[in-house]
C-alpha cells in the first residue's frame, strides 16, 4: 500500500517506518452525505501525525470510523498490520487504539486517580473503586504514568470539578492514557483552552513517543498543530487534499484557502 511511506518519519532514527495505522480509501456515508471519501492515511509508529480542516470537513466521522463508532462504508482500517475494520471499538482498546472525545465528560464525584482508574480494564465505577483500594500493581502502574506524563500528580487527589478547563482536558487525555495505549486519537484536546493551557499541551503531547504512544491530533488550534506535529493530513468536504511537514502545509495554497482564509498560518512547526 502506498501509503505505508507516509505519516511522518520515526523520532529515534529519522528513517522511515511501517505504519502504524494504515487507511486505505476509507469512506464514510450518513445516509446520502458522503462525510468521508476514499480518504488513504498512515501513521508511523513513534510520532505525533495531525489531522486538520476547516468545521464540517469530516474529521469526526473519520476518528469515528479509525475507532470503531461508525462502520465505514468502503475501505479498510489496519492496526499493528492487523484488518481491524469490522472490529468493535472495545477490542480496539484493548488491541491497544485509543481515543477522546471533544465533550470531557468526567465523573466529578471522583477523585482524578479515581477517573482514570475507571478507565482501565472495563471495569464499572463501583467495581474500579474496589479495585483502587486494592492498589492492583498493573492498574496503579498505568495510573501513575498517566498521571506524571500530563503532569497531573499534585491534583491526583481533588475532583475534577476544582480544576481549570485546561487541566480537567489534560484530565480527559490522561484517562485515555491510562490504559497504555499504542495509539491514542485525540478529537480536538484544545478546544477551550487559552494559549498557555494550549502550549502545554503541546509539550505533553510531544512527550508521548518518547513513552511509547504515537498520537494522531485533530485540532482547530492551528498553533498547536503547527508545533507539535510531525506530519499533517488536511481534509476538506471529506477529502484530502493535502499532506506534509508542517511547513509544507503552511505553504500549501490549498490549506490557505481551504482552511486558513487566505493567510498563512504561524507557527514553528518540525518539518
């Protein structure tokens, strides 16, 4: 398949890699809208891969159908070289793909550890507090590495409802971690935040290959996207219409009138 070559370049080496994450021309109906069309996508292992597009593009639908929550209408999904198309979303979990979601949606009457913990291992909420206070050596291993890489560790202890916007969103990306994923989606982990809260995120997000977690990004902010991400998909009306380094998709006139309303965009970027 080729785009096996794509998807941005291993952060050890700088050679490339097998993908990940494999799409081949994935599309994705809704009745008779065509959210998503033929779309062909690779995600290497070890790197932070963005998504982005102007509102209404079909990266929603997209995530939706790479996690299981909508079966695609044509193409096929392929994680760790494994056809996992027609697999439901809580064995892709456990198969080690990961997702959040753009609303927070924490339990408030529960500590920040005890948020996490009820993500793990499919358990409910009274059987995951059993659980915390077992201490279960695998559960809190994968919590405390949750919570020390969204640096989270001084709020372990206090609801969620005291903390800010960013860090109860940091909250939400360290619940997805916490069951140690391979690859995590992220539908728009920014949304919200202001330029501090985003900029840490950033930092973060960069930390997660060194962890052994390859990030797929979906975000309007395109600062943070810029910045963080090795290599970028752009989709409009539910295709790509292009792809690159964060540089060449700043230069890429199609971006800029597509997405950008005719002005570059800023940023650093890595490419």
């Amino acid at each position: 398949m080729h785009a096996r070559r794509r998807g941005g370049r291993g952060t050890q080496t700088g050679q490339p890699m097998t993908a990940l994450l494999e799409v081949d021309r994935l599309s994705v109906r809704y009745g008779g809208v065509h959210a998503v069309k033929t779309v062909d996508m690779a995600i290497n292992e070890g790197t932070v891969v963005g998504l982005i597009g102007p509102n209404g593009a079909g990266k929603t639908s997209l995530i939706d159908a790479l996690t299981g929550y909508h079966r695609p209408s044509d193409g096929r999904v392929r994680f760790g070289g494994e056809d996992i198309t027609a697999v439901p979303p809580h064995l892709r979990t456990r198969r080690g793909l990961t997702r959040t979601f753009q609303s927070i949606e924490l339990f408030d009457d529960l500590t920040v550890e005890e948020n996490l913990l009820v993500a793990t291992d499919d358990v409910g909420v009274i059987s995951a507090l059993v659980e915390l206070l077992r201490a279960r050596r695998n559960s809190r291993g994968a919590i405390d590495w949750a919570l020390s890489v969204c640096g989270l560790e001084d709020v372990a202890q206090r609801s969620p409802k005291d903390l800010s916007h960013g860090r109860r969103k940091l909250v939400g990306v360290a619940r997805a971690l916490a069951r140690r994923p391979r690859l995590v989606l992220m539908d728009e982990p920014a949304a919200g935040l202001d330029t501090h809260e985003s900029e840490e995120l950033g930092t973060h997000l960069r930390s997660l290959p060194s962890e052994g977690v390859t990030v797929l990004l979906v975000d309007h902010d395109m600062g943070l996207v810029l910045n963080t991400c090795d290599y970028i998909y752009v989709l409009d009306f539910g295709q790509l219409i292009a792809e690159g380094t964060p540089t060449q998709v700043r230069e890429d006139e199609r971006v800029i009138t597509a997405y950008l309303g005719g002005q570059k965009a800023v940023g650093n970027g890595h490419g």
